[in-house]
C-alpha cells in the first residue's frame, strides 16, 4: 500500500459531557472545504490503532477524516484511565459530530460516519439517531448485540469476570486504585476479549512506544453488558456499507446479513477472513479501497495530486520541502 501521505494533521480538542477529547484532523492538501469522515475505533483502543491506511487512502481520495480518543484513554481526560463505557463513548461521538458541524475547515453538509469493530457499532448508532442528516456510514466488523455476546461466554468465566467487576467498584467507592483486568486474553484467562488468535491480533495494532495498557478497570464490565446497536438499524436512513468476515470468531456473519435486512439502504461486502484482516493481512488493502471509492462517491470527493511528504511539517503544508524522505507518521 503507498505510504505517502496526502494530508496535513491538525490537533484538536472538544468538549464532552465532563471532560474533554483530544483527537486530530487530517485535511487533504490542495483541497479546501472537503468532505470529512468522522472515525471511531474499537474496544479499547486509541485512535491510532489500525486506521493508518485509511487515513491516508480517505485524504488521498480528497475527504478528510477526524479521528479522537474516547475518554479515558490517550491524549482524552478522565480517570481511572482506560475504563470502557460505552454510553461516555456515544458522548463522545456526538461531541465530535458537533465539533466537525461547526468546524470550517470541512464541508459538514458532506459528512460521513466510519467505525470499526465497537466503533462500527457506535456507527451505526449514531447515524439511527442523525436520520437523514448523513451522507453514508461505514461499518466495518461492527459490533452489534453485546447480550448475543455475554449469552456465548461460558458462566464460570462471566462469574469470574462479574466478580473482579465488583472489587473493583469497591476500589472506586474508597478512591483506591483500580483493581484491572487484560483488554485482551488467550482463551480460558480473564479478560474483556478472549478469542483464539484475537491476542496477538489485537496487541499487533498497539504502535511501538505507546502509552497504551492492556488493562482496564474491572468495573468496565459494568458498562458493556446491555448495549444493541441492532436494535437501531431501522432508523439509519442514510446509505450504509457493512464490511464483515465470514469466518469473524466474534461478530458472526450471519448476525450481519440478518441486520442488514433491518436497514433501508444497505449494501454488505463480505470478505473470507476473520475480524482482524481488516487491519492488516491479504485482504486488507481491498478493504481500504472498496471503503474509500464508496465513501468518495457518496461525499462527491475531489482527489488533488500531491507529492510523497508526511504531511506534519512546513513543507508538506506548501511552505518549504518536506524534511522525510519518505512519508511515514513520524513529525518533522
């Protein structure tokens, strides 16, 4: 996949319920007023795990995409860190939705919604709540029926879990220090996610140097149980696009192509792969291509040729050479 980069990042903050989301704009070069893709990531994740290329095929393509830390984690406030909550989390999105309607950089009028696996979910979620204020959403691996996903969990486990749970609520009455749990686990340990394989997938996404844990307070399993997006689906009035593995461990097909026959304006694009190859893998770079001429035809992009830089520093805005020699992530 190319690495060059096609955008200039911008670092952003807003507003949300009681604190506060950090999170960065990525707008395409040469392009003014484009259309935005709004990001959200999965469980317990920070922005920047697995969205690389995307970012840069969606701000090739002439959209430009905001993407932000859910509170508690990364560069978002609130305490205890990395606690999952999934009704803050949809705070969150319409915080970020509010943001990008006022920004003026973007054109708000052309606005898309994209989540992966949790994100997905949430996706989907919010756009049941906008009608048809959006112009399409993009939900790829998405979580859809989290009491689907307890009912599969064997009893000992969630009696375990539910008790560390708990401890850690007493831990929270006395302001003491979370007692946590693994985000992710081999199969049979303790932890929010457990399937075979989903271990060395998921820590595979956490970049080098990354204040990420793989911890997060017990009381998070307070917080999950009850959420069903597939309950919303309905309502999504705009255009939707359903990316899903046949042989996902944790998001059965099936339960895809079933919600599909809730929504008005939906296509699916099923792929032979589990939940993970949409991050990296064979299939990945198809992924990010169906993706993005899906989304550029609907928000009506504009594509400008640019030239390789990494899209950080003063030459890449116009104002000098890019000091990379290739485009990487890294700051000038």
């Amino acid at each position: 996949m190319n690495t060059a980069l096609s955008y200039r990042r911008q670092t952003v903050e807003f507003a949300s319920g009681d604190g506060v989301c950090g999170g960065y704009l990525h707008l395409p070069l040469h392009v003014t007023r484009p259309p935005v893709v709004l990001m959200g990531n999965g469980l317990a994740t920070e922005w920047h795990f697995g969205t690389a290329d995307f970012i840069r095929a969606f701000t090739a393509a002439g959209m430009a995409t905001l993407n932000f830390d859910y509170r508690h984690f990364g560069t978002s406030s609130g305490s205890p860190r990395q606690l999952i909550d999934f009704a803050r989390q949809l705070e969150d999105w319409r915080a970020a939705l509010a943001f990008l309607q006022q920004c003026p950089q973007v054109d708000a009028t052309r606005l898309a919604l994209w989540g992966s696996s949790l994100g997905g979910g949430h996706a989907l979620t919010l756009a049941a709540e906008q009608g048809a204020g959006l112009r399409a959403v993009v939900a790829q691996v998405p979580h859809l029926d989290s009491r689907r996903a307890l009912r599969e969990t064997p009893l000992f486990q969630m009696l375990r879990t539910l008790g560390h749970g708990l401890w850690d609520g007493l831990h929270g009455l006395v302001h003491a220090a979370p007692h946590t749990l693994p985000v992710v686990a081999e199969p049979g340990e303790l932890g929010m996610l457990t399937r075979p394989g989903w271990k060395a997938h998921y820590l595979g996404l956490v970049p080098p140097h990354c204040g990420w844990r793989n911890a997060t307070p017990a009381r998070s399993v307070f917080r999950v149980g009850g959420y069903r997006p597939i309950e919303k689906l309905a309502a999504i009035r705009c255009p939707a696009l359903l990316v899903y593995g046949r042989q996902d461990a944790g998001i059965p097909a099936q339960e895809i192509e079933a919600a599909a026959r809730r929504m008005a304006q939906v296509q699916l694009l099923p792929f032979e792969g589990d939940h993970f190859a949409v991050y990296a893998g064979p299939l990945h770079e198809g992924i990010v291509t169906a993706e993005t001429a899906y989304l550029a035809s609907l928000l009506e992009a504009v594509a400008r040729p640019v030239a390789a830089g990494c899209g950080d520093c003063a030459g890449c805005s116009g104002s000098g050479s890019c000091c990379c020699a290739r485009g990487a992530d890294a700051r000038c």
